[in-house]
C-alpha cells in the first residue's frame, strides 16, 4: 500500500495570523466561510493540516540555532552569537521570552475552535456520487477527534512552558480574550487527560488503513502517550506542590501512581498498536517515519539543512552547530562494569593514545563524534575527523567545536552539502517514541513505591530501563540500585536515551535540579596532534526562575489579569 507522508512544515497556511501575541480568538479566514466549509478538500481539510502544521518544533524548522540541547549540558552551540546561548547569558527576559509556545499554541487553539464550532456546516451532499465521498466523509467524521488531540497536545505545551495559563475551550471574542485570567496547572493537566480519554478510543490506531494512508497524524497510542507524558510532569517536584527534592522527593504519590499506570498501559498495549522497540539508529534518518518505534512524529521533505547546520566546519558547508559537551560524554558508561566515562577518568587531561572510549555505551558512538572518526558517512565528503588544535576540523578555524566532539544523533551522515551535486534526505523529528515510556515508566513507579525493585504494577521500574539496556544493540549491564543511588543512575539512563531529542531542557526543569546541573559545564580540548584531551569548565548562569518561561510582556501589556510568573 502506498503510504503519503504528512509533511507538517509545508502545510498551507489558512487563517491570516494576527501579528500580535496576544490572546487572540477572533481570527480572520482568508477564505469566504460557504466556500470554506462547502469545499471540503480545499477547505475544511487544509484548515486542520494547517493545525497540524502549528506543532512543528520551531527548535528544529530550518537550522540548529535554537536547538534546545545547546542550553542544557549535552551540547555547547558553536557560535556565540546563536540565539539560543540567551538562554543562559542573560539575554532571555519578559521582552525577549524566546520561545514562540505562547504564540503558537494559542494561534492553533484559535483556529481549533473556528473549525469544531463550525465543522457540521460542511456540507458534502453535492458530491454524494463522487467517487471520493466516502472516503470525505471518513475523515470528517475523524477530524474533531484528531482536531481535540491537537488541542490537548497544545496545552501540554503551555503547562509544561508556563504553568498556570488561561484555559479556554471556545472561540472568544477581543474583549474577552483580552481579559482572561490563568487557570491553575492541576486543572489544566485534568483537561488534558479527560480530553485523551474520551477521545481516544475514536482515533485510529494507524492510518495506514485510512483514506489516504496519511500518517504523522494523532492515533490512538498517540493520545494515550501524550496521557502518560502529561501525568508524568504533574507528578514532577515543579507541579507536586508537597515535593521536597531533599527530604520528600515523591511528594503527592497519588499523582506518581496516575503517571505510573498511564505509562504502563502504554508499555501493555504497544503491539497492539503495531509499535516495538528497535535499533536506536533507526529512530533517525530517511526512513525513519516507518520505524515501528515512532509513536508520534514531525516530517519533513528532503533537506539537508540540519546537516549544514550541524556537520563539523572543514566539511563544505558545514556549520558545527550543537557541539556534545564533556559533560554528556562522562556520563556514559563502559559495557564491561557500568562505570562512566567521568568515574574512569576523572582527572584534568586524559591520554588519548590508549582509546580510552573503548567499550563504551554503544549509543555513544550513535550519538557522538569524536577526533579520529569518519564522518560525515557519504562518499563524497566522508574523511577523518580532526578535532584537536591546529586539525581541519578544529580551532583556530572560526566556528569550530568549542567542545571537542560534533553531533552525529539525528545528522543523516547520507547528506552531501557540497557546493554541487548535494544530497537531501528526508527527516523526522520525535515528538514520543515506545523508549520515552519505559523511562517515564521506570521514575512514575519508584516514586510512587518508593523503590526500584517493587513489582506493584506488574513491572518493577529495573526491569523497565533493563528492557532497554537488553536491546540487541545496546547491550549493557543491567540496573540493580535503589533509592538514591538509582535516581542518579536513572537521571544518567535518561539522557543517555534520550540525548538531543528535546527531554533533557525540560526534565531538569521539572525535577528542579537546574543548579545541578546547568550551572557548570564540562567541554574539552584536544591537544598534542590528537594525543591528548584537557577537561574544562564553562560556568552558565542559572536561577530558579528559568524552571518556567516567563510570560511575554507583550502580553501582560494587552491582558494585566495574566500576571507574570515568579522572579521574572
């Protein structure tokens, strides 16, 4: 069966979007209303494309520069001035909020709303004999079902962005958009999963048999997932107000317990839903929107943007963009004893002679390149690294790794950025994927049990990260700790997993251990000709404030009932 991929970036936009920021209900179609909802393909259909296309990651539209991981410790950006470094050097504040979470949440919301209140004015009764009828009228009759997943992803965002923000499940007009006040965080999390569980059982599990075999849309595992993701932030130490990350980690274990269950069933239902593990390369690069892991996902057309933006400078056109930080590489551990990087070698300068990454997590090398490696993987420009001083790919040159390391997680080495004869692949950027769950599994059920090795709900949370540890590719020592010990080795298991897929920003946010980790990160330079690695220490600014992003002050400016979030 042909399969069309739903590319999300290139969707038509509908609605003229108002250039302000503000809470705006009241959108202006571009199209006359009759025709609008009369011509359904051209109409009505696009409209909900156009939403779809509203959940693109801005983070990773065109290029890297405000990839999210370059303001955490897995990745330093290469160039000062990318805009994502405001993040942490003072640049980020109530006139520059940064992200555009606000602006395109509510603008989806908007048109959302504009279409379920209007939805039953399509009228297809003229084209009853068409040979396309009753596929039209299979996909209206999915569209308010797709149309309120997007809604409640949409205000994930917002809560997990924001916090408390104005929840609003109609089209307003100005006046009354303009005076709304922010609902509390727990009830924003309690329409998000009343929304999934109503609307779930009506989504279908793929698409693949639907008209059009369209997929990159809300399914049915989709919506139970997005269930699972939000409940495991309510339950975090940022949204459970009774957490004490010293003395009471757990908090509100109630909401841990409902974390843990949502991601159980996800875990429980998976084969159902035609998804299963698999090799973790395979959740990247040109065919990836067909591995069986992917539960939910962004396409793009073939591009070869990213890997101008991230290939290492001295390939052609490339950029070095999110460079892996030190302080990722230490934390991978060896296959032979589970000991990291950083615990084998702890001292200021390592001998680089004697290969000290060999044995190394497997995922290291899927994730990371390192001096001595080939790459980019195509023919053309394929060569061996040189990120030491003075090498090809390295300082002096401007732009080069200020790290140590390149990116390879997520680049499609296939990709020929030459001046001439380029190669473009097509991309898929992860928004959830089976992995994610047996991680949020795993930290759901040690808080709410208080242990690592307690099998309340079926599964104990080590043998839910040993699944993933037992991959055919990874192979690694299995997890055995409890308390205080396993929480550092999960956090660790967490972003191993999940490197530059967009968790880590946020995950140090909910768990409130930003200090922790992002105020001081370790990078490296390569001395000797390659010989020799020298560790450092680059000091970002951190205040607890960032947990939250602040509310754009262009918006409190229209509506002062918002009110601003703390410190900012």
């Amino acid at each position: 069966m042909k399969i069309n991929r739903l590319f999300l970036y290139a969707l038509p936009a509908v609605f003229a979007l108002s250039s302000c920021v503000d809470l705006e209900y009241h959108e202006v179609s571009l199209r006359d209303e009759a025709w609008t909802y009369e011509f359904f393909n051209d109409g009505v259909k696009n409209m909900v494309w156009d939403v779809y296309a509203q959940m693109y990651n801005n983070e990773l539209a065109d290029n890297s520069t405000n990839f999210l991981a370059s303001a955490t410790d897995e990745a330093q950006y290469a160039l000062e001035i990318g805009a994502v470094n405001n993040y942490y050097n003072g640049g980020w504040s109530t006139a520059n909020p940064m992200s555009s979470t606000w602006t395109k949440s509510y603008t989806a919301l908007a048109e959302i709303h504009t279409i379920l209140e209007n939805i039953d004015k399509v009228d297809l009764s003229d084209w009853k004999y068409n040979d396309n009828y009753d596929i039209w009228m299979q996909q209206l009759e999915n569209f308010p079902y797709e149309l309120r997943f997007l809604r409640a992803y949409f205000y994930f965002e917002l809560f997990k962005t924001y916090g408390d923000v104005p929840l609003v499940t109609t089209t307003l007009t100005n006046g009354q958009a303009n005076n709304m006040k922010r609902t509390p965080a727990d009830q924003i999390v309690k329409f998000i999963v009343d929304e999934l569980d109503e609307i779930a059982p009506y989504l279908p599990i793929t698409y693949t048999d639907e008209p059009y075999a369209e997929i990159g849309r809300a399914t049915r595992a989709a919506a139970y997932a997005l269930k699972a993701r939000t409940l495991l932030y309510a339950a975090s130490p940022l949204h459970n107000p009774t957490s004490d990350t010293e003395n009471n980690p757990a908090g509100d274990k109630a909401k841990w317990d409902e974390a843990a269950k949502a991601a159980k069933y996800v875990i429980d239902h998976a084969k159902t839903w035609g998804l299963a593990l698999g090799g973790y390369t395979a959740n990247w690069g040109n065919d990836a929107f067909f591995n069986k892991e992917l539960i939910l996902g962004l396409g793009r057309a073939a591009d070869n943007a990213f890997e101008m933006a991230n290939y290492p400078v001295g390939v052609e056109n490339g950029a070095s963009g999110n460079c892996p930080t030190q302080s990722l590489v230490d934390q991978y551990e060896f296959q032979d004893n589970g000991q990291t990087f950083g615990e084998r070698y702890p001292g200021e300068t390592i001998d680089l002679t004697v290969n000290p990454y060999e044995g190394l997590d497997p995922r290291f090398g899927m994730t990371v390149v390192k001096n001595g490696d080939e790459w980019p993987t195509n023919g053309t420009q394929k060569k061996v690294i040189e990120t030491f001083v003075g090498g090809f790919n390295a300082a002096p040159k401007y732009g080069a790794t200020p790290t140590g390391y390149y990116l390879r997680k997520l680049v499609d080495g296939s990709c020929v950025t030459t001046a001439d004869n380029q190669v473009k692949r097509q991309h898929t950027w992860v928004v959830m994927r089976l992995a994610e769950f047996y991680l949020d599994f795993a930290e759901a059920a040690f808080y709410a049990t208080g242990s690592a090795n307690d099998a309340t709900y079926g599964m104990t949370a080590n043998e839910a990260i040993n699944v993933l540890r037992n991959r055919a590719d990874i192979q690694m020592p299995e997890f055995k700790e409890d308390g205080a010990e396993w929480v550092k080795r999960y956090e660790r298991e967490r972003l191993v997993e999940l490197a530059f897929e967009n968790h880590r920003f946020w995950d140090v946010r909910r768990w409130k251990k930003g200090a922790e980790y992002f105020k001081n990160i370790s990078v490296a330079t390569i001395t000797d000709g390659g010989n020799t690695l020298v560790r450092s220490t680059k000091t970002r600014s951190w205040d607890e404030k960032y947990n939250l992003f602040p509310i754009p002050q262009s918006e409190i400016l229209i509506n002062s009932n918002l009110g601003q979030n703390e410190g900012w």
